[in-house]
C-alpha cells in the first residue's frame, strides 16, 4: 500500500505517546514493504515564528487554508492510496480533511483522546469527571478555561470542534479507536458506531526483558494532574510513613509537576526524580522493575506504558478504569486500585512488591497477553484491515456519512449541537 501519514508532532519537551506511536506505525508499515510519507508540522517550530506568527497560531486551528492547499497538491501528485491522520492541532487543522476530499483519497482517523466530544479531550474539569459539554455546546469549555487553565486558550479548541462536526463525519471513512472503552464512551455520547473501529496501539518488541525481581517501582510519563502524579506522590507518603516497601520509586518523565516533583524527592532515600528518558533508557528502565505504575485520574484511552510494561514481561498497579480495566487483568497481568484513592493505590504497591513469587507469576502472565493481543504482527494486520475497509468504502459510498456539501468552501457552518466532531 501507498500511505500518506498527517500528524502534527506535539514538542519535544514532554513525553508524546502519540508522537511515539505515529513513528512505531510508521516503521511497522516500512518494515512489512508498506510505502509510507509523512505529512506533518512540529509544534516545535512555534518558538521560532515571527511575533506576529505566533499570535496568527490560534487562528489556525479551526482552519489552515494553506496546509489545505500544500496538502491537495501532495496528495495529487502522489496518489496514495489512504491518509492516515493523527493530530492536527495546533497547525494542521481539520483542513487536511478537506485537502482529502478534494483529491478523492480516502481517509482514516485514529482518536488518541476524547477531542471529538471535548475540546482539551480529557473528560476531565479540576481533577474530577466532567462531560459538560458532550453532546452540546462547547461553551462550558470557555467558561471554565479547561484548555491549561485559560478561556483565551480553550476559546480556538471550542470554536473548531463547534465548526468542524461535520467534517470530521464527512470526511474519514473509518476511525480508530484506541480501546473498546474510549469506543464504548464515544457510542455513549452518540457518534455512530458503525464508524468507528478498536484498533490497539501496539508495542513493538522492547528487546530486552525482566529477568530478576526488579529493583524499583517506576513512573514512567508526562508529569502531570490528570496522570495522578500528585496521587502517587500522597501515596508514596503513606508508604514511606509505614516503613517503605523495600525498594524505591524512580519518577521519570516532564511536564507541568516536574519542578513540584523535583523538591518532593530531593533528598529522599526512596524516591529518584531522573528526568525525561530517551527510548532506549525507557526500555531498560521498565524492564530493572519490580511494577510499574499507572495511577491516572482521567479515563485513558489506552495507556501505552501499561503494554510496555507487558512487553518486557512486568506487571502494573493501574487506576481501575477507562481503558486500564480492558488492559490490565486484576489479579493476574497486574493489579488495578481505586481511581484517585491514595489508599488504594498505596496498598496496590504493597502488595506488588511484597509478594515477589506472584510479582513474577503476574510478568509473565503479561508477556502472554502482550504477544496475544499486542505485538507488532497483530498490529500491522489491524491497520491494514482499517485501511481496506477505507479504501472499499470510498469505493461503494460510507454507511452514516452526512452529505460533504461544497468542498471548496471554508468549514462548514450551522452545525447542529449535538453534533459529532473535533479535532484529533
């Protein structure tokens, strides 16, 4: 297959799984004898934007005429046979869909969060569940300036899922959804599930693997709230309180909490702050632990740290819900703890590291559910699967696809709340 990957690569200096899976895909399709380009801008580059640059960013996201334009050429000059997307904010916009139909290629979507029914995508407001704006107007988003704490912020996020709707629904013959949890949550808030498709992420073989019992419990990822850093920070407390587990917590990862976690593990003992890993420090990291840990207090729709802990044969401690609970079997590949409850999680970590003949039993019961179900050969087939089914309903006309209207217009306006839509 001939396929043409859209994705606008979130900054380098936080973790990105979805940066992360876009190249894994990427390399998947290359490795099988797939031609594969890439289409993609780097949030990267914004830094280095002129003044007046910077400050045209926000208007770019609902539309992007000329990403619209370089796109339709690309795609007319090369013909792929399908276009993958992945993220388009802040720079793309959902004017690639447009760029697709004008050049009649079939288009695929994978939805690595909840920005078709919300516009920061977590279903999540002040640490809490919120879906104030699903199935309706994303003013309540506005209003409470979910987007990094700021309305002027949220404002283009809302505005593009509010004009976009249709588009999205017009526009890609088939979505990817990265978990039946986030697919059962999307049904729920009435997107057409005839659309959309479960399709993993899957872990390409880490080559290296746990062989002892581990030496630390590790947190490996973006330091943030929603992935219940602070919670695992109280946690650890309580712990070390009672006298510690016997092995220590190593937290690696960047973002907003870094100085915060920085001071809470100076000059401790049993807490390790190590900063952003590369990949290859990743691997050998997950594969030196006892567990690693997974506390998230939003609904992950997927959790790829908790398959790669899988993949090197090592059980996980999780938040029980979203997509952990369709991951992680309790009590055999892991062990799930009650979302945003410090003492469940602080039991859960006891547990794992108390009982070292179960610890290994649980790894290895991983690793099996890893090759089953995750690994690179079921992964390539899923993919090309949603590409076939693509490219056939291009060719015989999409079941539930609202009519495209004019394609040579702007976004499409009108759009009816409750509408389905977003950007990835």
């Amino acid at each position: 297959m001939h396929v043409l990957v859209v994705h606008n690569r979130y900054g380098s200096a936080q973790p990105s799984g979805e940066n992360k899976v876009v190249d894994q895909e990427v390399a998947l399709l290359r490795g099988a004898g797939h031609r594969v380009e890439v289409f993609e801008r780097r949030s990267d580059d914004i830094a280095a934007r002129s003044l007046p640059g910077r400050a045209a960013v926000p208007l770019l996201v609902p539309w992007n005429p000329a990403v619209r334009a370089e796109l339709a050429g690309r795609l007319r000059a090369g013909r792929p046979d399908v276009v993958h997307v992945h993220n388009v904010f802040p720079l793309l916009s959902p004017a690639v869909l447009a760029a697709c139909a004008d050049a009649g290629v079939p288009a695929v979507a994978t939805l690595h969060n909840y920005t078709q029914i919300c516009p920061p995508g977590t279903l999540q407001r002040d640490g809490r569940p919120c879906t104030e704006c699903v199935g309706g107007s994303p003013l309540p988003a506005v209003r409470h300036g979910c987007y990094r704490d700021s309305r002027l912020a949220t404002v283009p996020l809302a505005v593009s899922l509010a004009v976009n709707r249709r588009r999205w629904w017009s526009g890609v013959e088939r979505f990817f959804c990265i978990s039946a949890a986030q697919r059962d949550v999307l049904v729920r808030a009435g997107l057409p599930p005839e659309r959309l498709a479960v399709k993993h992420n899957f872990v390409p073989e880490p080559g290296v693997g746990r062989t002892g019992a581990g030496e630390h419990l590790l947190y490996l990822g973006r330091l943030a709230e929603a992935k219940g850093v602070r919670l695992l920070m109280a946690a650890w407390d309580r712990l070390a309180a009672d006298g510690g587990v016997g092995v220590p917590l190593v937290v690696a990862g960047a973002g907003p909490l870094e100085r915060e976690v920085a001071a809470w593990a100076a000059g401790r003992d049993d807490v390790r702050y190590a900063g952003l890993y590369d990949q290859a420090r990743c691997r050998e990291a997950v594969a030196r632990s006892v567990a690693v840990l997974a506390p998230s207090t939003w609904l992950e729709a997927f959790g790829l740290v908790v398959v790669e802990a899988m993949a090197a044969g090592v059980p996980v401690v999780a938040a029980g819900h979203g997509a952990f609970v369709e991951l992680v079997e309790d009590g055999v590949t892991g062990l799930l703890h009650r979302p945003g409850e410090a003492a469940s999680l602080a039991s859960g970590i006891r547990r794992i590291a108390a009982e070292p003949d179960r610890n290994r039993e649980m790894g290895r019961a991983a690793r099996r559910r890893y090759e089953q179900g995750f690994g690179p050969a079921v992964g390539l087939e899923r993919l090309l699967e949603g590409y076939r089914t693509a490219i056939a309903g291009r060719s015989g006309g999409a079941d539930g696809a609202p009519p495209v209207g004019n394609t040579n217009a702007g976004p499409p306006r009108g759009t009816r709340a409750g509408g389905n839509g977003g950007t990835t």
